[in-house]
C-alpha cells in the first residue's frame, strides 16, 4: 500500500504530488509506492534520487520530495517534464512550496500559501506556531486564480477549479478535491509531531501522532513543510 506522506521515528521523511498533465498511462507504477521505498530504504536522499534514474518513466508524472533530517539533506526529485532526464535537486534550507508543478513554482495557490505561511511565521516569531490553527486558517483557503494566470495545460475550467489551496469540484463521478491536510513539525530536541485533517464518510478529523527523531541534533537551517492532498 503506498501513500503521498511518510515519516519515520529516524527521520526520514517522504512526500510527493502529482504533476498536472493532460494525458496519464492508466498502466504506470503507482506513485505512492516511492515514499515507502524511500523509509524502507537505507540511502541516503541524493542516492535514493539518483536510482530511480532506470524506472522513473514507469510512472505518471510526480514530484517527490525525499528528506533526512538527521543529516541535514533534502532533496527534490520530478520525472517531468516528459522525455527529459529526471530532475534532481538539492533543496536548501528555507521557505518551499510544492504544488502540482516544479518545486517553488510561481502558480497561484502556491504563491497565495507561501505568503501566508510567511505572515503567521512572523506573527509567533519565535515561539510556538499552533499547526491547528494554521492547517484550518492555510489549507481552507478557496480563492481562485484569475484566468490569465492558469498554466494553460488541460481545460480553463478545471484549471480554475484547481486553483486554489483548498479544492472541491462537482463532476459527474462525485465530488473531486482536497481530502486531508497535514503538518509534520519537528524540535531541535527531536520531538516530532505530526498533525491531520482528513475526510472520512464525507466527515473531516483529525488526529496527532506525537514521537521522538533519535541522533537529532541541532539544525540551523530548518525546513518547514504544510502539505495538502487532492484525490
């Protein structure tokens, strides 16, 4: 079984998206299999990324974020574009904001999420952020790109419909959209908290996972992470 967020008590940490496209291969490899394999294995982020190299075209695009955070290594994977060599990246420490497209891609929802995460940085400095409050405040978030600002790959209208942080579509199969949120929050004393909004029977939970990174040590640049699930 696989899953878009994994974590791990030895701090590793996997997560990815799907990339917005107008054709899928109703045959490929599923996505959620690669942050299962990333906890299960022992490489570290950059060796991980670099042997996916061979099977990266089985799957429908993805962006994969693989992370560990004992050894201060992050690292930024996509098999997108199509027919180009698979994208590796080191991402440094700092503010990142991965949608459906590249990592800190400048499209709606991802600009409108990293400014507002920014501002309720700043409003608790250096005291603690309350994830609850930020998840219900962030991700609920409905407002939509104007037209002139959709990336032009399927339909306009569900280009807009899929614009905003939090989605939900009407469609003849049923209602499309966001169906959890969740925040993982890490102490330099690696007390670990993992917080979720979900949807179960069309009802919205939650619930915390509270536990503890081992060998973590102090880390100067820290990666914060809000992440947002759309099925």
């Amino acid at each position: 079984m696989g899953t878009w967020l994994a974590c791990s008590t030895q701090g590793r940490v996997a997560f990815l998206t799907n990339v917005l496209e107008l054709h899928t291969l109703p045959e490929a490899k599923t996505r959620g299999d690669l942050p299962v394999q990333f906890l299960k294995s022992s490489k570290q982020p950059k060796e991980f990324a670099e042997s996916l190299k061979s099977e990266a075209h089985y799957y429908n695009g993805f962006n994969l974020i693989v992370t560990d955070i004992v050894s201060k290594s992050m690292v930024y994977i996509s098999n997108r574009p199509k027919g180009q060599p698979i994208t590796i990246q080191e991402v440094p420490p700092g503010l990142h904001v991965l949608s459906n497209d590249q990592l800190d891609s400048p499209w709606h929802k991802a600009l409108r999420l990293e400014l507002s995460f920014k501002k309720h940085v700043a409003k608790y400095g250096e005291g603690v952020i309350p994830v609850k409050e930020i998840i219900q405040k962030l991700m609920k978030d409905t407002v939509k790109a104007d037209k002139s600002e959709l990336p032009h790959i399927c339909s306009l209208d569900w280009e807009f419909n899929l614009s905003s942080i939090f989605v939900e579509v009407e469609t003849p199969l049923g209602v499309y959209g966001t169906r959890s949120s969740a925040a993982l929050t890490v102490r330099s004393s690696g007390e670990a908290s993992f917080y979720e909004l979900y949807l179960d029977d069309s009802k919205w939970k939650e619930h915390v996972i509270d536990f503890h990174i081992g060998k973590l040590k102090f880390t100067q640049g820290l990666y914060k992470a809000v992440t947002d699930e759309v099925v």
